[in-house]
C-alpha cells in the first residue's frame, strides 16, 4: 500500500487515536489523525522538542472535552441508556449525521448515530460534500458562534449560510 495507508494502519493500531482519510480538492487523500489522552500528550511533546509543530501539520486542538474520540464511551454508554426511553419518529427530512453523512429518515438509526457520534470522529468534509450532492442551497447554523458557518463558506460553493444563535434571531 501507500505511504498514507501504513501511516494509518501504524495509526490505528495505537489505544486513543483515531484516523481519517480526507480527501482534498486538490488532489489525493490526505491523513487526519485524532489523537486523545497519553498517546496525544506523548506525540505532542515529542513533535514540539522536533520543532514540527510550527510546520502547520501538528495543531492541538484547544476542545473542552474528549468529544469524538473513543475516551467518550462511558458517556456515550450512558447516553444510550438514557436515549432509549425516548421514542424517536421517522423523519420527514433526510438527517445528515457528522459520523455517517448518508441522509437518514429512521428514527431508531438517528437515534443510534447520535449515540455513535460521542465516540467516532467527524466526517466533515464528506458531511459537506453530501450537502451539495443533495442540492442543500442553505444551512443554518443554530447556537452561539459562527465557525461551522465558516466551514461550510469555505468548503461549499453555492450554499448560503445563517446563524440563530439566540430567539431574538427569530425575532421572538
């Protein structure tokens, strides 16, 4: 294989670090790699003695919490618990999900995706690609801040973007 494809199984092979292939415009697949807890701390320290962090390869991320990563499956144990009680009806829109960007209208499969996203990393890029194969024009972006709306400027041509951050937004 590849140089990229052993990089990622070598990856993949250690406890916290999660691997994603991520195609970009301009050309072949590229590596991401998620790493959480020690591994992370360890390749971190390692990569800034090396001096490769200001390379703009190695970025940590500044994050409130280990979300995404295999480190949330306690969480996500009891999420699921908790989720279970609710009943979740069929969609009557296709739901993407950041894990598994294929539009979804069964309740009992969102409700599992969202379970499953607490622990699988982010798909964002095939998230994106999938809005514009579905002829999405527009996302609104709801909560406080605006970075997923500069995401999606910058990574989809032709979609507007808005943010309702609060009901005021609404005009209520």
């Amino acid at each position: 294989g590849s140089m990229n494809h052993l990089l990622a199984e070598n990856l993949k092979s250690l406890a916290g670090v999660d691997v994603l292939h991520v195609p970009y415009k301009g050309g072949g697949p590229a590596i991401q790699a998620m790493l959480t807890g020690e591994v992370a701390f360890c390749f971190l320290s390692y990569a800034a003695q090396k001096g490769q962090m200001q390379a703009g390869k190695l970025k940590p991320l500044a994050v409130s919490g280990a979300f995404h990563s295999p480190l949330m499956a306690e969480a996500a144990e009891a999420f699921a618990i908790s989720l279970a009680a609710v009943p979740f009806a069929k969609a009557t829109i296709p739901v993407l999900s950041n894990t598994d960007p294929t539009p979804e209208t069964d309740g009992e499969r969102l409700k599992q995706r969202l379970v499953n996203q607490m622990t699988s990393g982010v798909r964002w890029r095939e998230t994106m690609e999938q809005l514009q194969a579905c002829g999405i024009d527009t996302a609104v972006e709801i909560g406080p801040g605006t970075v997923l709306s500069g995401l999606i400027k910058r990574g989809c041509d032709g979609i507007s973007t808005v943010q309702i951050a609060a009901a005021a937004d609404l005009g209520l």
